[in-house]
C-alpha cells in the first residue's frame, strides 16, 4: 500500500483487506524491528527552544564516530551528522535563548576541537509542512 501512512488503523485494515488487530501487530512489529519509526518535524519555538545555532566541527578521522555519538546525545542537539570536507562533523543546537546557547557552547562543548558556531537569524524554508513565521508559501 502506498497510501496516506497517517490513516486511523481502522481505515488501514479497510484499505489492506486485513483485520485492524492484524495491521495494529505489524505496525507493532515494524516499529520493534527498527523498520519504521516515527520522525516529527515542528517550529523549535513551540517546544521553548526558539534560538537555532549551527556547529561545524573538524576531527581527526579516528575521533568521528565517537564524538557524533556524544553530541547526539546532548538535549540541545537536534540533528547530528558525519558529512565532507574540512569540517566533517554538523550539528544543529536548539536553545530556549542566546545566553542558553552561549552556556551550551562554553560549558558542554568547549572541550571538543575546532568548533565553529553560526546562530540561525532566519529560516526561509524548514521542515515539510511547516511555515516560517513571514514568508509566503
């Protein structure tokens, strides 16, 4: 089925021919085995972290994995990522405001090498169904 994933159970079990406990035990399963998960998108600001910074970090190669773990573990980190280049480490740090970030980038990471920040001052586009405050689309 390539349908609407977000469907009550109900209509799934109508729209798959199959009982909705037998939909509910698979959705179960997909969830159990890592198959499907659920990832959801929403404006920073509604959950008070409204303040959006940017952190490139460069790593020794050897030192890559372990410390994208570690700042993936951090509340303040939304999004981490091994990518190319230079700097071969990104993270995007949510925090309720300027000072919470500057706390953050003093306190929790200052002892990881060459960190670069950059504050987001305005986002055009974000995440699929969410509007920028301002922007027409």
């Amino acid at each position: 089925m390539r349908g609407d994933g977000r469907l009550p159970l109900n209509q799934l079990a109508a729209e798959t021919g199959v009982a909705q406990s037998t939909v509910q035990r698979r959705i179960a399963d997909l969830r159990d085995s890592g198959v499907l998960y659920f990832d959801i998108d929403t404006d920073r600001a509604r959950l008070g972290l409204p303040i959006r910074t940017q952190l490139w970090l460069t790593l020794p190669p050897t030192d890559l994995a372990a410390t994208g773990r570690a700042l993936a573990r951090q509340a303040e980190v939304a999004f981490a990522a091994a990518i190319t280049g230079t700097r071969n480490l990104y993270a995007s740090v949510s925090t309720p405001s300027v000072p919470g970030f500057y706390e953050y980038l003093t306190n929790t990471v200052s002892g990881l090498p060459a960190v670069e920040s950059s504050l987001v001052l305005h986002t055009v586009k974000g995440p699929a169904g969410i509007r920028s405050p301002g922007t027409d689309r």
